[in-house]
C-alpha cells in the first residue's frame, strides 16, 4: 500500500459528521478518489454534501445513496476501493433500547456486509471501523470519589480505559456494536485483512448536528444559543474526554500508514485526562463563552451510563506517532463557529426568499 499508488476511498455514513469531514481531508490529495455511501436518514447531513460538492476536488467525490443493510448495493459501493471507512451506524443507545431490531440489523449485520464485501474486493481494502466507549459497559469497576462538581478515578496514576479492560455490552447499543466491533477484528485474524478498530469517546468540532443522543457537547452549545432547556441525566458529574474530529482524522491517517503495526488492533480513542470534563463543568464553560443563561432539567441516570470515561490513548501513540493537539477550548470554538456559519447562511436564505416573495 505505496502512498503513491491511486487511492479510492470508501465512507460509509460519509454525509455525517465525521464522514464528511474526512471526505474534506482526503479530496485535498489529488490522488485520492472519495465515494461516499450514505441512506441520508441523519437530518442535515444533505448540507455537508453540498459543502464538499463546493469544495476543490470535488470532481474526485462521488455519492452513492445506500442502506449498509442492503449487501448487495454495499459490495457495488465498495467494488475497486483501496480503502473503507466504516462510520454508518445506528447511533443512539435510547432508540436501541426503543428499536433493538433495527439496532441489530444496521450496526452488526450492517458492518457484517460492509467485512464481507471488502473480504471478496481482490484489492483487499484497508478498513477501519468506529467503535465505541460503551462496549466497556457502565465500569462498575472503576473505584471513583467526587471532587467539586466532577467525579474521578480513586486510583493513583490512574491514565484512563485501556484495551485490555474487560468487556462488559449493555444496552442493545452496545452489543450490536460490540458484536460488529469484534467481528471486525476476527476478520484480520481469519481471512487477513487489514482492520483496525477505534473504540471511540466523544468526538466533538465543526459539521456536527448534535442532539441529546449522539454529539452532547454540540448538543449543548446549541440549545443554549437557542434557549432551548436542556435534560440533565443524572447529577451532571459524570465525566467525558472529548476530541477534536480532526485529531480523531490524524488518528486515522497515521493508523492507515502503520497499517503494518496497526492491522487486527483495537484502540481507545478520545481526549485523555488532560481534555477531560463533566457535564456540568462543560455547560459552565459554555455558558461563560455564550454570555447566555443555562435552563436546565434534571433528570434519572439512564441505565447503562458511565459515571466516568477516560481513554488511555497510549497504544495508539506508541504504534502511530499520534497525539492529540486541539483543546477543548478550541473544539467550542469551532462548534460555536459552525453554528454562526450556517446561521448566517440560514438567514441569508431566508432574506432571499422574503425578497422573492415581495418582488412576485
């Protein structure tokens, strides 16, 4: 896999949030040929198409409305690609716990045919498949204590979740993704190809349309510059590391180039301790930043939550180089700058169509 040989890239889910900012990445190389894969159900994800279709190296992007449920309409997709990006998910732990089958049915079968596709492509694909924190369970083993308005680890040194954590699916969420998560690196181990799992914390910067399910931080910082209430769940102490899609990108880049080192590997994924923060520390933050007012409700801890979460990204770091850079000062900003970027287009729509309106 010579970095000059012609890459065809394919992104399942690729109009979403971190498809799309992958697919910007990867058209700034001339070499690279991008297909994105996409049913389109995610609200708002058309306008992360039309962005990239605007782009330089646009010509190189190609877009391709499919279901992964769909086995036949993926292994077409995936026909000729060098590499897989497989992102397409049912993404939700609430509507798994709603919807169990549908769950199933897109995040385990569905990655089963995206694993089978790139199985029977001759060229034998690079694939790397986004995980998630929650195949670890709620992490009852984790002693924790409470420090101001946070919890953490009671443990000395304590650096985070390693790989080697014990495995523990709860909720239907996280046994369909565990299930494809282990699926995917038993198909390295089987039949030899090269897969890499990200178990993933939040993921958070621009292009994201977050909601109380998937994407909190944007979530957040949304609903305040609304005023729209927002649902605690739980004492709000609980604690999350986020990452800067980008860094999570790099991450990806580096894990595709030491693909040597990194085939059949799982990694955990996320901030660290140093871009650590609980919920309540983060609205704070943001409402600091906004200069608006928090309108919050409390309510239960949903089943299954972890109280605290915590990548320790060392394996990632000693095989590929990777660190993360951007803060998380820096990621609210870049949220908070795409949220004035499509206000500001969404007002200037709405100008123009007030004047069409006027003028007939």
């Amino acid at each position: 896999m010579q970095e000059q040989m012609e890459r065809m890239v394919l992104i399942t889910g690729g109009a979403g949030f971190i498809g799309s900012n992958l697919a910007e990445r990867l058209l700034k190389d001339r070499k690279t040929h991008v297909r994105i894969f996409d049913n389109f159900s995610r609200r708002g994800v058309e306008r992360n198409v039309e962005w990239l279709r605007g782009m330089a190296g646009a010509n190189r992007l190609e877009i391709v409305r499919g279901d992964v449920r769909d086995a036949r309409a993926v292994r077409q997709a995936a026909s000729g690609v060098t590499e897989i990006y497989h992102f397409a998910a049912q993404v939700a732990v609430t509507t798994s716990v709603d919807d169990p089958v549908t769950d199933f049915e897109v995040n385990a079968h569905g990655t089963l045919n995206v694993l089978e596709a790139a199985r029977t492509n001759r060229k034998r694909p690079f694939m790397l498949f986004t995980s998630t924190n929650k195949v670890y369970g709620s992490l009852q083993s984790v002693a924790l204590s409470v420090e101001g308005t946070h919890y953490c680890a009671s443990a000395r040194n304590f650096q985070g979740v390693r790989e080697d954590t014990p495995l523990d699916f709860h909720s239907p969420y996280g046994c369909s993704k565990g299930a494809a998560d282990q699926y995917v690196r038993d198909y390295a181990r089987i039949y030899d190809l090269p897969t890499v799992v990200f178990r993933m914390s939040c993921i958070a910067g621009p292009r994201q349309f977050g909601n109380e399910d998937q994407g909190w931080v944007a979530h957040f910082l949304y609903s305040i510059l609304s005023g729209r209430p927002i649902t605690i769940y739980g004492d709000g102490y609980q604690v999350r590391d986020v990452l800067h899609v980008h860094d999570l990108i790099d991450g990806m880049g580096l894990a595709r180039r030491n693909y040597l080192r990194t085939r059949g590997q799982v990694y955990n994924l996320g901030g660290g301790l140093d871009r650590s923060v609980s919920v309540i520390e983060l609205l704070r933050q943001i409402e600091r930043r906004t200069r608006r007012r928090l309108n919050l409700d409390y309510s239960a801890a949903r089943p299954g939550d972890q109280p605290w979460y915590v990548a320790d990204t060392t394996k990632l770091e000693t095989d590929t180089g990777w660190r993360a850079r951007r803060s998380l000062e820096q990621i609210l900003e870049t949220i908070h700058g795409f949220w004035k970027e499509t206000h500001s287009e969404a007002a200037i729509r709405q100008d123009a169509k007030i004047f069409a309106q006027e003028v007939a």
